[in-house]
C-alpha cells in the first residue's frame, strides 16, 4: 500500500522585511503581517482621529493597543486549520452570524429561495437569548433575531427511515431488463 504525505507545509517560506526607513529589523517582520499592521493601524487609528481628535497621553494606549493586539494574535496560524490566519477565521465567523450564507441543493443545481436560508436566531442560537430575556434590549434584539416560527415555505422535517438491502447481480441485471448472466456450469 502506498502511502502520499504532503510536505508544503514544511517549505513555506514567507517574505521579510529586514529595514524599514533605513532602521535594522534583525531577522525582518514578515511582509503580510506587516501590510495587514498597517491597514489595521490606519482604519482604526483614522476611525478615532475622526471621532475623538489626537489622543492625549492617557488615550494613546486605545489608539496603539487594539491593533497591535489583533495583528500579532491575528497572523498566528489557526489550529483548527494550519493554512489560515486566525484572523481569517475570525473574519468568517464575524461574516457567518450577521450575514449568513447561502445554502447549497443538489450540489448547486438549483438556487436556495430566501426561505431556505438560516435566520438569524438559528445561527446565533443561545449567545442572545440571555440578551433577548433582558428588560433593556430584549424588544430590540428580539425584533433583530426574527420570528421564531418556520420561514414560509418551509414545511415539517422529513423523517427518513431508510433500510439497506444488499442486491446481488441477478437482481440489478433484472432491474436493467436484461437476462442475468449464467456461469459456465449452470447451463
């Protein structure tokens, strides 16, 4: 039995930047990282300059800190999948319970109607019912979360019920119309 590893893994090599403005970064910070740090700095840093103005000494830490915290846990690969970024999979869950997805029938043959689709209490599940039992956001979230009855269109769940039977040759040459083949001795 042969047995396939794959070893990509093992040779990724990602790109560093050694020197920024003519400043030694020893073994270099790796360029994504360091392209994501600053996206990060400059949406969320622009955000406050916006709201707020120039930090003073007791802000600067809310201007520095939420970035920095996200870049540095956000580019450590997942565990549950070795190929992403966790923030990729923050990214997704984020995405997943305010928008949901689309449901794929039949392999894509055929398009989901809006019915189909999970609603939001089904994908937030208990993290708002805690929320939505409160006095101060309870009408709020509930009118957020939907109804809980079934979308229109959908109707009960099916109950399956299957059995396997095992069929020889004979039968499926029966179901095709055909004459079942003989062995040599049986003629």
């Amino acid at each position: 039995m042969r047995i396939g590893r794959t070893y990509t893994e093992h040779f990724r090599i990602d790109t560093r930047q050694h020197e920024i403005l003519g400043v030694d970064l020893g073994e270099g910070i790796p360029r994504r990282a360091l392209l994501l740090g600053m996206a990060l700095y400059a949406v969320w840093d622009g955000a406050l300059l916006l709201l707020f103005g120039l930090p003073s000494r007791f802000t600067a830490t809310l201007y520095i800190l939420p970035p920095l915290v996200t870049v540095v846990y956000g580019v450590q690969r997942s565990r549950r999948l070795d190929r992403r970024w966790n923030i990729t999979n923050w990214s997704l869950a984020v995405r997943y319970l305010v928008l949901g997805h689309r449901p794929i029938i039949n392999g894509g043959r055929r398009a989901a109607t809006r019915s189909e689709w999970l609603g939001r209490r089904a994908r937030w599940g208990t993290k708002t019912e805690t929320l939505a039992q409160s006095r101060a956001l309870g009408g709020l979230v509930e009118r957020w979360l939907g109804d809980e009855d079934v979308p229109a269109g959908a109707g009960a769940p099916l109950r399956l019920a299957a059995r396997p039977r095992l069929y020889g040759p004979d039968a499926v040459a029966r179901a095709h119309g055909r004459k079942a083949p003989q062995r040599k001795g049986d003629a």
